[in-house]
C-alpha cells in the first residue's frame, strides 16, 4: 500500500549510521531513497539532508536538521512485537547505549513492556502484540496540555479525516488513553497527570501526503488557526503537536534530476510558510 503519512525524526547529523541502526532492528524495513542538500541556505550543499526508511510498515523521515532542536518522549513510537523472543530482541538493541524510561518488564495492566530512549534520543515503548509487528505513535498530554487529549483527537480528525477506535477511562471517567485513525493510519493518545520536564518540539514532527493545493489549504487553516506557521510548510498545532506539509508534486519539483530547476523550487520554498504549488511550479520552470 502507498505510503500517506510518516514520521519525522529530527537529526544533528549522522543520518546514516541511525539508518542503518533502525534497519537492522524492525522487521519489513528498508530504504526508499536519500536527498542531498542542493542550496547552501540551511547546510553543505551535496551532505545528506534525508532518509526516508519504511519500518515494520510505517514510514520515517530522517532529517538532518542541525541543533536546533532534540526529540523528547512527549512524542514515542509503540513497537507491537510478534512474539516474547522478538520483544527483547527489539528492545535490547533500542535500549543499547540509550536511557531506559521504564524497565522491560511484567506490569499488571500493560503485561511484557518496556519504554527507552534509544542512542540517537528517539523514544520508544515496547510491547507485545497480537499479529506482525508494528509501530504505531504515541502522542502524551502532559503539563498545560492535560485533559485536552479528547479535543485534540477530535481537532486532529476533523483537520485530517479520520475516526476513533477505542478510549481507556480512568478516574472521574477521564481519559488515560485513545486509539484512533488519520487517513487510515493509527496512532495513540494518552493523557499523563503527572509533570514532566518536557514537552513537544519539532525534534518530532508528523506528515501527511496532502493531494493537492485545496488540501493544502483546508489541512494549514485548521492546524494553524490557533496555531502558528512556520517555513516550508511546517504547522504548529495549538497544543505544540508540529506537522508538515508534503505533497508528490513539489516532491518532484524540489528533487527534479535537472538542478537548476531542483534548486529554483527549492529556493521558492524557503521563501514560504503555507505552500503555494503554483508559485513552486513557476520558479521551477524559469518563469519568475
């Protein structure tokens, strides 16, 4: 099936070695491609800018993003293991070298789990599943943001399309956790009481692979209305929650094998917050 939706994992370098690292750890992996820097304004032009990786089915996007910012566990990524030798497997070589969050181990509501920061701080929880391995996200309210992951997850439907599958209540019949779909693809929320020295940043940030310029339109006015654009089509929701616009055609533009071309859109780009494919399209072909 063709991917619609990724994540985004925001590196300071040493893409490769993460690449290769993830490949060697998730099952159905592999590399679809790489880009490289063709302007000088955010990097070296010809080091590698991307990897895209698809992993146990779901696709990750590795940017080389310099040291603005760092990944938290606001944002993790839910390993459903096949069976019990596979879940330590997993978890032994994400939690090699990284910071371990909560042991792997036996806990009476969750069974076999464990949840790691791996060596590159990406987070992640594992677990055991109920069919082929999977990842799934995991976004958790915590601080200003508890007890709003139910309008969020309704927000997040309503902006992208999408359904929820299941809720886990707590006290006070309140939300602890919800599973829900974003144009076919799952992802979890959970509501945290508990005060955390983090936050969410753009060290993770998620995509979709919007159709065209009216689905462009709609999916920016409803994240940013109270949120805040930033350059290049990134989106802030009005929780912290980053998203990004990406779309085939201006994939095509800013990737073209002629580099003048490649690098006119991508310099058009740089000039924008919202995407305008049309203006890409003109700074391209040489007409601006």
């Amino acid at each position: 099936m063709e991917q619609q939706f990724g994540c985004c994992l925001w590196f300071n370098g040493h893409l490769a070695e993460a690449a290769d690292f993830y490949l060697e750890i998730f099952e159905d992996s592999k590399k679809e491609n790489e880009t490289y820097f063709i302007t000088d304004e955010h990097g070296k032009i010809g080091d590698l800018l991307t990897i895209t990786l698809e992993l146990a089915g779901c696709e990750f996007l590795l940017l080389n993003g310099g040291d603005t910012f760092t990944p938290t566990p606001a944002i993790s990524y839910v390993v459903n293991c096949e069976n019990e030798e596979q879940l330590n497997r997993v978890w032994e070589q994400l939690n090699a070298g990284g910071e371990t969050l909560m042991p792997l181990t036996d806990y009476p509501e969750l069974g076999k789990f464990g949840w790691t920061n791996d060596r590159f701080g990406f987070s992640w929880q594992v677990r055991l599943g109920e069919s082929l391995q999977t990842i799934v996200p995991c976004i958790m309210f915590a601080n200003e943001n508890y007890g709003m992951a139910q309008a969020a997850m309704d927000e997040w439907i309503n902006a992208f399309g999408g359904k929820q599958n299941f809720v886990i209540k707590g006290k006070d019949d309140r939300l602890r956790a919800a599973g829900f779909q974003l144009r076919g693809h799952d992802l979890i929320i959970m509501d945290s009481p508990e005060k955390h020295d983090f936050d969410f940043t753009m060290g993770n940030s998620f995509y979709f692979y919007l159709k065209d310029q009216a689905d462009i339109d709609q999916v920016w006015e409803a994240i940013t209305a109270d949120g805040k654009e930033w350059p290049c089509g990134w989106m802030e929701d009005r929780y912290g929650v980053y998203w990004q616009t990406v779309n085939k055609e201006l994939l095509q533009m800013t990737t073209d094998p002629d580099t003048k071309k490649a690098q006119r859109a991508t310099q058009e780009m740089y000039k924008m917050k919202k995407i305008d494919l049309a203006q890409i399209q003109r700074a391209h072909d040489g007409l601006i």
